[in-house]
C-alpha cells in the first residue's frame, strides 16, 4: 500500500485515504489549501509519524501556492504557514523534520517558481526516500524474528503509517518477504483503535495472520506464552535511547521485560532528536476528551466525569532490546545512537 498519500501537482492538491473512516469505508480526503492539510493532521485523517512528515512537505507545497495570493508579502506569509504546519501536532518529530527539510531547501530564496519545482521534488524525495527506509528495517528487522514467531504490535507502524511498507510492520513483512511464518497480535489500542482497524486492515489485507487483542489482555497473553516478540514504531526516538510512542507502548514494554520477552522499536533516522536529552523532555499530546469519552458517536462515561487524553507515553531506553533502523540495528546502551544516525536526524 504506497498509494494513501498522493499528490496532485497540476492542482496543488494533497489526496489522502481518510483513515478515520476505515476499515470500513475507503474514502479520499483532499487537502487544498494550508488548514485543510492541518485539519487532517491535527483530526489523524492521516496519522503515523513519518506519514504526518511526508504530508506535512506537500503541505509546504500548497502553503507556497496559498502564500502568494499575499503579494509582495508571500515569504512572511509563507513563514507563517510553514508554522502552522509544523506545530499541528507535537510528539512526533518527523512532523516538524520535513517541514525544517523543506525550509532548509528554502533558504530564504526569492524565486517562488524555482522554489515551487525544488520544494515539488523534495518532498516527492521525502516520500520515496521513507519506502526505502522501511524496507531497509524491514531486512535488518526481518532478520531479528524466527520462523513460527507471534509478534505483538501497539497502535499501527504500518504502511498506513509511513509513505508505505511500515516501520514495526516493515518490520514483520521483512521477515515474511524472507519466507519466515510469522503470526501478529495487534493490541486495539484505545481510544482511536489504531491497532483494531488500521493494523488489522492491512495486515489482513496482505494475509498476513492477525488477532486483535484488547489493551488489558496483554499481560495474559505474555504470561501464556503466547507473545515470542514485541515490535513497535516510534514517534520520537531522543539521545539517551528514551522512545515516545503511542500511549500504551511503555506498559507493554514493562510487561515484556516482566516476562523475559524482547521488546523491539523500529524507526527510520527521521524519527531521531538528537537535540533532545532524555524522554521526560519530550512534549506529549493530549487529544480531545471526546475521544475517550465517546465510542461511535455515542457517550460512554457520566457526562460532567474528567477523562485523560495523553495520546503517547514513553518507554525508557533500559526496556528497550534494540532500535531498528534503516542504518542497522542499536543496541544498549545506546552510547552509539549519534555516531550510528549522525546529524541527519538533528538538521
Ligand atoms: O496518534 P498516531 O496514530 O499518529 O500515533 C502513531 C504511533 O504512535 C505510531 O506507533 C508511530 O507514529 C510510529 S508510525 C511508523
């Protein structure tokens, strides 16, 4: 699946497969201007973290359009939308990485029809350049799994997630890419059920064996035996190892050491924030209260009753077995994340 975020450059229009609506409806959201591309992010039309950075750099593709109906103001006004793009939401960096690749590219240069092919080509780059990443985990990955393993995945690192292929889910289609029978449990992961309808759909969609599991089972199906490997994506991987993922992972994580089961993360260079010293300085979203309060439309807890939001938890590097990435596989310490990803992730 490398087909749920296209761009229409004749029209300046970001095409996204609005993942909201599935699994049971596919349905194209099209983006034309600056705060729809922030509305999709900001509502997880499209959601994943390297898949918020691809759209995110079409996003700088039609800000630049939109900025040149201010005139001889377009580079202030431009300014302000690459902003609104890369703030649209916080934990995941990738967001902010693309839109800081296309600003770099940028450089402040005064030819808006240059910039418009230069920009058009970078974030196509951007795009292919997450796919070949993917399945660069997805070898490196593929490798660390056995034939006949059951791998449990939290919230969706899948193709739907990234430009295409997946990052823990690259992971798995690696191993299975090398003829290795490989069975996933896919927590649901409430409360936007990433892992129920998003992992699940494409999982399946590939014939790859899935189960969904509640959130609260995970202990169980550890303490059966029935859990050989967890493997998960990342929004944010900082410099002492420390992983923010979707909100869940670290209990997973204390689980999996609990029973003596290697927990993975797998996560392309652009996940990386080297400028970041440990997790606890890493911002966490907290999403509408209608998310945990309401399932289908319908009111689930008293009204007037405060709910938590945090959309994403972090897993402390001591938890972690190893970090997949399209440069090779970190192991703890973690001492070598800097020499082994390099600036690239920090620019
Ligand atoms: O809130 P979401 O759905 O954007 O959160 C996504 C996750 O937490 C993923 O696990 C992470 O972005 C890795 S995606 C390859």
């Amino acid at each position: 699946m490398e087909d749920h975020i296209r761009f229409d450059a004749e029209n300046c229009a970001l095409l996204l497969l609005d993942q909201r609506k599935l699994p049971l409806v596919e349905e194209t959201f099209v983006c034309r201007t600056v705060e729809d591309v922030v509305f999709a992010l900001q509502t997880m039309v499209v959601r994943g973290a390297p898949a918020i950075g691809v759209s995110a750099a079409y996003g700088c593709c039609i800000a630049l359009r939109q900025a040149l109906t201010a005139g001889a103001y377009w580079m202030n006004e431009l300014g302000r939308l690459l902003n609104l793009l890369a703030q649209a939401r916080p934990t995941a960096v990738n967001l902010a990485w693309a839109v800081g690749e296309m600003r770099t590219a940028w450089g402040g240069a005064h030819d808006p029809r240059l910039l418009a092919g230069v920009w058009l080509a970078l974030a196509r780059k951007i795009q292919a350049d997450d796919i070949a990443a993917n399945k660069a985990m997805g070898r490196f990955g593929g490798a660390l799994l056995n034939d006949g393993d059951t791998v449990m995945t939290h919230c969706n690192a899948g193709a739907l997630a990234t430009a295409g292929y997946g990052t823990a889910l690259g992971v798995i289609r690696g191993a299975v890419d090398m003829g290795k029978r490989i069975a996933v449990i896919a927590n649901e992961t409430r409360p936007f059920l990433q892992g129920a309808r998003l992992t699940a759909y494409e999982l399946h969609k590939d014939g790859i064996p899935v189960t969904v599991a509640c959130d609260n089972a995970c202990s169980l199906l550890m303490r059966r035996g029935l859990v050989d490997k967890v493997v998960v994506g990342a929004d944010r991987i900082v410099a002492n190892g420390d992983v923010a993922n979707k909100i869940g992972t670290s209990g997973v994580a204390i689980l999996a050491r609990h029973y003596g089961i290697p927990f993975y993360v797998a996560a392309p260079s652009s996940t990386f924030d080297l400028d970041t010293a440990d997790g606890g300085l890493i911002p966490i979203e907290e999403r509408t209260p209608l998310e945990v309060t309401h399932v289908g439309g319908a009111r689930i807890t008293p009204d007037q009753v405060p709910v938590f939001n945090f959309a994403f938890d972090v897993t402390e590097s001591a938890l972690i077995t190893g970090i997949i990435t399209e440069l090779g596989v970190l192991y703890p310490p973690y001492t070598s994340i800097a020499a082994t990803i390099g600036q690239r992730a920090c620019t």
